[in-house]
C-alpha cells in the first residue's frame, strides 16, 4: 500500500497564474425564455484561499464581481484571465 501525500489543494496548478488584480472572467448559464443564454462576468482577483471541502483542501479564488461588486467565491478552473493594455 502507498502513503497518502498532501500535495497541496485541489485546483493549486490552475492558480498559480493567476494573480492578485488580475482581470478575469467566467460564464454563467441560465435559461431565459425557454432557451438556455450564456452571461459573462468580470471581476478582479482579491485574493487566493484553501477552504477545506470534502475533508480535503481545495483552492477557492475570491473575486470582486465589477457587475455587481459582491465579492465571490470561484474555483480557478472557471476563470479565464483577460488582456489589459
């Protein structure tokens, strides 16, 4: 049998690049007069935090919502970062 290793928290490799202040963006879907729409959010990276679910740690980005400014929190597999001049 092998030992379990802590190799850190679910979703660690995903954001390590992203940064804090990063602009980013994720899809929401929803149904809206019978057929399903995508809404695209954008927000600024406030900061990375390992929350433990499941019994194990898992990486959860928070992120200030520019739509409307609630701050949230979302798994780093749904961010995608985006350019800024």
């Amino acid at each position: 049998m092998s030992k379990l290793e802590s190799k850190g928290a679910l979703g660690d490799t995903m954001s390590y690049g992203l940064q804090l202040g990063d602009l980013v963006s994720w899809s929401e879907w929803m149904i809206v007069d019978n057929d399903i729409a995508e809404v695209v959010y954008y927000g600024t990276i406030i900061d990375k935090v390992a929350k433990i679910m499941g019994g194990r740690p898992v990486r959860v980005i928070m992120v200030a919502c520019s739509k409307t400014g609630d701050i949230i929190s979302l798994s780093p597999f749904q961010l995608r970062v985006e350019e800024t001049n």
